[in-house]
C-alpha cells in the first residue's frame, strides 16, 4: 500500500485553503513585484551582462574590444599604441614594474612569442568618468601545454584619447 494516496495529496494542493493560504500569494509577489521596480523605474542588470558606467563622456569609448582583439592575435604593436607614456606592466610570473611606452612593447612582444593566446574574452569591465578596467580570461599555450590567464587592464583619459596605464596578466 503507498505511503500517500495520490487523490488525497491532489486534494490538498489543488484544494481551496491551500491555494489561498499559499498558491496565491507567492503569485501575486512574482507577477506583482517586478512590475513595482518597472513603474519605480529600476532597471535590472544581469549578472553575465558586463556592465559600464553611462556617465562615460560621448566622445570616444574605451578601446576594450580593439585591446582583446590584439590580445587574441597576439598583437603587441595593437596593444602598444594605447600604451601611457609609462605603463605598469606585471606578467605571469614576473614581478611587475613601470616601463617606458618602447620598453613595455618589446617585454609584450617576448611574453607572446612564448605564451601563444589559445582563447581570451573579457568579462568585466566598467568606466567611471576618466578611468576604465577591464578583466577577462582565456587560455594561453606554453611550450605545448594549455595554460588558464586572468588579465586586467586600467585605462585612463589622457586628452582625448584612452590610454593603458596598467596591464596585468596572472
């Protein structure tokens, strides 16, 4: 004989008190609730959604997609142009420090043609006014073996260009 009769359990759920005690209630928070933030004029942001700031001047966005571009085609000149006059640069496994625009191309120009970029995307990114980041993640290729990398990278307004200031890759 089953534990519960499935007539009987029907009954309970489908029944009147339950629907109103319980049913109903947590209908009307997911139909209801929403459409409050919508008429409040909240707007909702997705998590996987990377997400940046509207108050970025008009005149020029940050060159994040330009920057992964270069990334993925291993493409130190591409990423140098929006190299500062100093950069701090950090690679993986390297102690980072600033180095000039000309001395930050050539150690990127080392790093790639020993770590030869499999898949790269950045995820995050935000701009604030003058100052941008973006963070992402890929996989690199060294010596054979497939390799995880994190990489960040700080831009900042220099006139009426972006420029990097800091780029990370862990």
């Amino acid at each position: 004989m089953p534990l519960f009769d499935f007539q009987t359990v029907m009954r309970y759920f489908c029944g009147g008190d339950f629907m109103k005690r319980f049913v109903v209630p947590i209908l009307v928070a997911i139909l209801v609730v929403p459409a409050c933030f919508h008429w409040a004029g909240v707007q909702h942001v997705s998590a996987k959604t990377p997400t940046a700031r509207q108050d970025t001047p008009a005149v020029g966005s940050p060159p994040v997609k330009e920057i992964e571009d270069a990334i993925l085609q291993e493409d130190a000149k591409a990423i140098a142009r929006y190299f500062d006059k100093q950069v701090y640069l950090s690679l993986q496994n390297n102690e980072g420090s600033y180095y000039s625009s000309n001395q930050a191309l050539y150690v990127l120009q080392n790093y790639f043609s020993s770590h030869h970029v499999v898949s790269f995307k950045f995820t995050s990114s935000s701009t604030t006014g003058a100052t941008s980041y973006a963070t992402g993640g890929g996989k690199v290729r060294v010596k054979g073996n497939r390799t995880s990398v994190q990489m960040y990278i700080s831009l900042s307004r220099s006139g009426d260009r972006w420029v990097i200031s800091q780029f990370n890759v862990y």
